[in-house]
C-alpha cells in the first residue's frame, strides 16, 4: 500500500481511521474526500500527511511511519527508545505473532524455550500504537532508534545486544562528540539497568558522555506484582490474553507464561527468602492454597474443567532471576 513509483521528494500518506472509514466511501468520508482534492491540487504536501517510512515502504512493516526517523545521522543525539513490557512485537521468520490476530489460539508459538530453533523468535518494532507519536515527536531533534526487545528471554540477553546498539551509536559519534540517550519505558527500564551490570565498560563510556541521559517511565526498579497476578488468574489482561490465546483453556496460556524467565524476572519479592518465589515450590505452595479456597468457597467447582480455569501457571524449574544486586 505505501508503494508506487519512485519520487523526487519523500512519498506520503493519510491514515484515517475514524468511525466512518470504509473501502467503499473514500468519496464520502468528508475527511478522506479533503485529502484527495488537497493532495491533486495542493503545491506542497497537505499538512495532515505524514512521510512514509522506508521500513514500511520496503514491505517491512504495515505501520507506515516506520524508519521515519533515521538512526544514522550522527550529528544529532542518538535516542533509543526501549517499549515496555509485552509493547514490542514478536514475529517468527516473516510472520508476526505478537501483537497480531494470529495470537488467537495461539500463544503457544510464543513458548519460550533454552534450546536454539530453526527458526527464532526476534523483536519486530515496537507496538505502534503505543510508541509510534514519541519516536516520531524525537525524531525531529534526535536520531531515534526504536529498541524493540524480546520480553520473554531473560533480561540479561537483551541487555548484551542494548549493549551493542550503544557502542554503535557512541562509535558513529566520535568526531561529532554528540550524546546517547535512552527513554526507557517499563520493563525496558530493567534492560537498561541489567546492561549497566553485564556491560559496565559500555555503561561508564556511555555515562561519560556530556549530555548522556536516560529517562526511566514507570520501571518497575522494586519489582512488580504483575506475574503473579497474571499466573494466578487475579489480572484482567492476563485473563483476556488467556482467553485469547487459548481459546477454553486459560490454565494453558498462564502455564506458557510461567515459562518465560524475561516475564518472571519482573516479579516483585523474588529474592525474598520467606517467601520462597524463586522456587517452584514456594509458587506451587500458593497455587495449592488458592485452590483449595476456591473448593472450599463453592461446592460447584469440583470438575477438572472447572478446576483448570481456577490453575495457576507454575514454572516446573528452578525460576530464572538476575543477580542480587540487579533484583
């Protein structure tokens, strides 16, 4: 769609997306009808158009403002832009799995696992809806680089490939002495603090740097109880996501969510001794619990379907967790 022959200046395009958008009423949406008119007779670009990106003109992506913002020009300040938890998307080869409608009974594509694949699951941009207005924004004053990470692999991981994206912004930066910056958003704040104790040596060239900032929004530094809610059933996104990803059998959803270390890593008191949550048998201790409260609160909840939408997710080994002194 953002295709087409090549232009002398960068192509454009409109995204209605109103309430009154149809295939079939580009000639009587009042909104789409303007900007065709403006667009045949305007000399100069409408101003409700916005350049396309070269990643969504190249088929890449579907977002259309992807790559506006170049990330090569090193006479401005570099920016990385880290989304938050579950806000970058997931593809498998060419096929993206997160966030997409092939989600739908389908979660299971997302089971993380220790062993290599034939064919990796990779970051896929962020979410565009939540982060597309802040690249664009910066990207009128720096050159923004969107760092989409893998939210289900441990921290640690994507911390070491953080690290690189630095040292090639720092290095394309040396003659023009300008500065790295970071807008960490959630979990991707942990990612930041994560490459400060596994990259040190990037971490003190970053930081040295004059100008060097990085702002943290909403990072869960003392932990967060979101996991456990979501394993246990208590959270409404996590129930929907269930529901969603499996479809009848949300104890399915939750027990692939137990698996994603990145996930777990995120759980406030992991390191807790009295509570023993980086055990599996401190969560299962829970699980059991819970359920026998739910039996004892109604006696209509004894079948094993019934049974199954109450399950927590439990992780079956040992949980992955950062160091001490990351946690």
């Amino acid at each position: 769609m953002y295709g087409g022959m090549p232009r002398q200046t960068p192509a454009s395009f409109l995204f209605d997306k109103s309430g009154e958008v149809s295939h079939f009423r580009y000639f009587s949406n009042l909104m789409t009808a303007r900007a065709i008119t403006e667009a045949l007779i305007e000399p100069a670009t409408p101003t409700d158009f916005l350049a396309i990106g070269p990643l969504s003109w190249a088929g890449e992506d579907s977002g259309g403002l992807r790559g506006a913002a170049p990330a090569s020009d090193p006479s401005k300040p570099a920016l990385l832009i880290l989304p938050g938890i579950l806000g970058s998307n997931l593809k498998v080869g060419d096929e993206r799995v997160w966030l997409s409608w092939r989600i739908v009974n389908g979660l299971d594509r997302l089971e993380y696992s220790s062993e290599p694949k034939s064919v990796a699951i990779e970051p896929d941009g962020p979410i565009g809806l939540s982060y597309d207005k802040l690249i664009r924004f910066f990207g009128a004053t720096h050159s923004v680089t969107p760092f989409a990470f893998d939210w289900r692999i441990p921290i640690e991981r994507e911390a070491a490939r953080l690290a690189a994206a630095i040292t090639e912004a720092l290095d394309a930066r040396v003659q023009t002495r300008q500065p790295v910056r970071i807008i960490a958003h959630s979990m991707g704040g942990l990612v930041v603090r994560a490459m400060q104790i596994f990259a040190p040596d990037v971490w003190q060239r970053f930081v040295d740097a004059e100008g060097a900032r990085i702002l943290m929004l909403g990072t869960p530094n003392g932990g967060s109880w979101a996991p456990m809610q979501v394993l246990s059933g208590d959270d409404t996104f996590g129930n929907t996501l269930s529901a969603v990803g499996s479809l009848f059998d949300g104890g399915k959803s939750r027990k692939i969510m137990a698996l994603m270390p990145g996930f777990l890593q995120l759980q406030a008191g992991l390191l807790d001794p009295s509570r023993k949550l980086d055990t599996e048998e401190g969560w299962q201790a829970l699980a059991t619990k819970d359920m026998e409260s739910v039996e004892a609160a109604s006696v209509w909840h004894s079948l094993d379907a019934q049974k199954r939408i109450c399950e927590w997710g439990c992780h079956r080994t040992r949980c992955w967790q950062l160091p001490r002194h990351c946690a």
